[in-house]
C-alpha cells in the first residue's frame, strides 16, 4: 500500500500519462484540482513506488526551478490505474487478533452534493489519526458497529512531526510505514552540542500509510463529515445512559447512511455533523484540541497550547536533531527530523503569542533546506479531564500531549488503547458505560503527577542562562543517566501496555534497517 486513496493515485497518473513528458506539480494540480501540497506528497509515495518519474529542476541563479514529473510508462499498463485497492479477502488475520479491510474510499461528495448521514451506532468514534484508530483498533472483533467520522480521509491530513519509539510503531503493527530509525539524539545549544546515545530507538513514518495500516486493523465503518458537536438535546448523565444490546440481537437493525434505521429508543447522545446527526450510546471525541464535544473551551492565543510549524523539504540526513536555540525561539525548541526522501524542519513554542513561520524559514534556510509544504498545528501542554458529560476523551482532547517534548502519538495510542479496553467491557456486557467512564477517567488521572513534572521542566528550561543550560546538557550525557532517563521517560506510556508489541528493553546497537 502507498497509502494514496485508490482515486487520487488514478488521476494523477492518467494526467502524467496522456500530457506533455514533463509537467510541474503546479501544471498537475491545475488538471486534477488538488491542492499542490497534495499533489506533491502524493508524487513521492509513487515515485517510491516506481510509477512516476522525477526530474530535479535545479536552478536559475538564486532561483529554484520545479522539479519536472512524468509517468513511468515502461511499468504501468491500463490494468494498473484501474485496478481495485486491495488484492484479496476483505477481512484478514493480523498477528492471530485484528482483522484487516481494505482502505476507505470518500463515499460522497463535496460541498452541497454531500449525501446525509444518520443512523444509531454502539460506538462513535470521533477523529481518524492515531487516537480514534487506536480506540477503533482496541474494539476490532468485539462485535460493536463502531463508526469513525473526521472531515478528512484516514491519513489525508499530516498532523505532526511523525516520529515515535520504534517500540511503539512495532507493537502496533505499523512498523512499515518507518521511514527512517535512530538510536542517537542530538541536541545543540549556541554553547555546545550533545549526542545522546539512547537505549531505545525513535523512528520517523509515514503519516497516511500508518493511519492506513491501523485502520486496516480495524472492522469500524469509516465516514467524512465535520463534527459540530453535540445535538444540544442528546446530553445526558452518566447515570442515566443504557447499556448498548449485544451485537446482533434486539429488535433494532443496523443504521444506515442516510436512513433512521436501526435507530433505537433513548439514545443518549447525538453527534452533529455537516451530514446529519448520529448517535450512539458511546462516544468518543479523538478530534483534537480544540475538544469540540466539550463546546471547544480553549482559544489560543490564551489556551495552554504550544505553536508548531514545520517544512518539508526533499533531501536526507542521518542525526535527528534538536535545537534549544533562544535565537530560534525564547521558550520552545527547534528540530531536522530526516524521513529518508524528505526531511521534516520545524519550530515549536511554548508561549503561544510567539509566531514560528518566520523562525521556521530561518532555520531551514540555515540548514540549506527549501521551505516548502508547510504544516502545523497547535500541541495542548496540560493535561485536561479524560471524560465531560458522559464522552471520552482521548489524545489532544484529553491534553494526552507530553509537555516539554510535546510527544503525542505514543501517548495517544497509549490512552486510545486505555479507552478502547474499557470500551470492550461494555460492549460484551460486563460494564455500564458510567462504570466505563469513572475507570477511564481515573486511569488518565493517575498519570497528571508526571504531566505536572514535565510541565514545571518546560517552565524551567527558558530560564536556565544558556552557558549553564550547555554545562548541564553535558552532564546528563553519560550513558548511566541516559539509560535512567530514558528509560524512565519511555515508561510514561510504555510500549509493553499495547499487548503483543516487545516490552522495554534498552538496546546498546541500533539495528540494520
């Protein structure tokens, strides 16, 4: 899989194959009516993949000329472009537990022409990256009809940096969407630079082919729609909210699109959607930040959330890099996290009134990089409830963003796991979602003390003069306290917790790719 939708990569190639020899991602863009951002990203993965051929555009003076693009005619026939996604059984065995699914296609279209959709499902899951797939993947064969919606297809929006602990990646069956591992951190100061070697190793992925290898692990529905937020008549107490049927029993039939079927009395809560409401007596809000079924409570610039932007130029490297640079940013740090055919630049802040496009292009410009294809995001640096009102909340929602290092995928697949196992419960009968949500709830909680350190960190940093700050990176470079540190920090959210995944090991020798 190149983790490109079926469509797309169809009409991307007819362009390339029935135009000029080489055409820019400009001149594709404006035949398919893709944003050029998605057009370029889509390009890579084929040119990966052998379909589509590069022709580097050098330049013209100070200026960069476009790469040139064309098909590689001699390994593509018709059958290629036509051909359906997926060459077997729609539902597969996946290490002896999840069953497998071919990648979702956009069932309807945009703008006005958008179909409806309703229905009452056992289980809505709200947000399609790492934590609503988690909590969808922890549900797979449990019987539920789960439902994920996000305004997006499964993996067409990057959401961050894309790196995590290898662990991490392995235990949730994704390991082949690495791009890159490493076994060394690297962290520069205006005084110094430090190498720490560390006793676990971080990989960067690619973002569409993981969402699309975790969904692929799931038996959820998949829907396009914005979520609004709560049906203003749909909240009810935790108390109050029934126990969902077994799975194929009772007098109610599935819901369908567009349809009131299987829409059962008493539902406890309705989603609205830019298609329709849809309710289900679980809900899970995995949208991000902004916490949209708690009636989005925060409002950057005065929310504790912290600014990222990054670039992405093409090109490759071998050291994962960290800046603590005040030059760069007075509260932040800045990074070069090489992704083997493009290397991810960014800046992130602490303070969120201090703007990082301008800092950004500074640093890629100082590490000879173009920048180009843009992405950021707003990274939330506390720890907010898990549940409100009878939802779950899992991943930015809930502030499941580590602070200081504003890691987020593993603490989301970490916490989407949590959920998903409490979900289950529920679902075979052996607990009221009230039960469900008080033990979810907690379970995050139980974890605020080390939100709280790593926050007070995060203060602290700024403020340490820089010569002192460099002196101390120093110290802390030995490899005693490099394994207690790490190791300790990996532990936060544990790669053992997934289940079948490799538990915490520390590992002296990064291993062959």
């Amino acid at each position: 899989m190149n983790g490109i939708k079926p469509s797309r990569e169809q009409a991307l190639i007819q362009v390339l194959a029935s135009g000029p020899d080489d055409v820019t991602v400009a001149d594709i863009a404006g035949s398919t009516g893709l944003g050029r951002s998605t057009v370029g990203k889509a390009l890579a993965k084929l040119e990966r993949a052998g379909k589509v051929r590069r022709r580097a555009g050098g330049r013209d003076g100070a200026r960069r000329l476009p790469d040139r693009w064309s098909s590689a005619a001699e390994r593509l026939t018709m059958a290629d472009t036509l051909a359906p996604p997926g060459d077997g059984p729609a539902s597969r065995r996946v290490g002896g537990r999840y069953p497998r699914r071919a990648m979702p296609q956009r069932q309807t279209k945009r703008g006005a022409e958008r179909t409806p959709l309703a229905g009452n499902y056992d289980v809505l899951i709200c947000g399609a990256s790492f934590a609503g797939l988690a909590v969808a993947r922890e549900l797979a064969g449990s019987g539920a009809r789960t439902l994920i919606v996000d305004r997006y297809e499964i993996g067409e929006r990057q959401t961050s940096a894309c790196a995590a602990p290898t662990a991490w990646l392995e235990a949730m069956g994704v390991a082949g969407s690495i791009r890159q591992t490493f076994d060394t951190l690297v962290v520069h100061t205006p005084h110094t630079r430090v190498d720490f070697r560390l006793p676990w190793t971080f990989s960067t992925f690619d973002y569409g082919e993981l969402c699309g290898a975790l969904f692929e692990q799931c038996d959820a529905e998949f829907e396009t729609a914005k979520v609004h937020g709560r049906a203003t008549s749909s909240a009810l107490e935790p108390s109050d909210m029934p126990l969902p049927a077994p799975h194929g029993t009772g007098p109610e039939s599935p819901g369908v699109p567009g349809s009131d079927e299987g829409r059962r009395k008493g539902d406890p809560i309705a989603v609205t959607t830019d298609r329709g409401d849809i309710s289900a007596p679980v809900v899970v809000d995995a949208l991000g930040w902004k916490r949209v079924l708690a009636g989005n409570e925060y409002q950057p610039p005065e929310a504790p959330l912290s600014r990222g932007l990054e670039v992405h130029p093409q090109g490759g490297g071998n050291e994962l890099e960290i800046w603590i640079d005040r030059d760069y940013v007075p509260a932040g740090y800045s990074w070069s996290f090489p992704a083997r055919d493009e290397v991810r630049v960014g800046v992130g802040s602490f303070d969120p009134r201090f703007h990082v496009k301008e800092p950004t292009v500074r640093l890629a410009d100082d590490l000879d990089r173009d920048a180009v294809r843009y992405q950021g995001n707003w990274i939330p640096h506390e720890l907010r409830p898990a549940i409100a009102d009878g939802v779950f909340f899992v991943g930015d929602s809930a502030g499941h963003c580590l602070p200081l290092t504003a890691e987020g995928i593993r603490t989301a697949f970490y916490f989407g796991i949590a959920c998903g196992r409490e979900l289950r419960q529920v679902i075979a009968g052996r607990a009221e979602p009230a039960i469900a949500l008080r033990r979810y709830g907690d379970f995050s909680a139980t974890h605020e003390w080390q939100f709280r350190w790593m926050l007070r960190v995060q203060r602290l940093v700024p403020r340490v003069p820089p010569r002192l700050l460099a002196a101390a990176l120093r110290g802390m470079e030995r490899r005693s306290f490099v394994d207690w540190s790490f190791g300790h920090y990996l532990r936060i959210a544990d790669p053992a917790f997934a289940g079948g995944g490799p538990a915490y090991e520390p590992v002296r020798e990064l291993r062959a790719a």
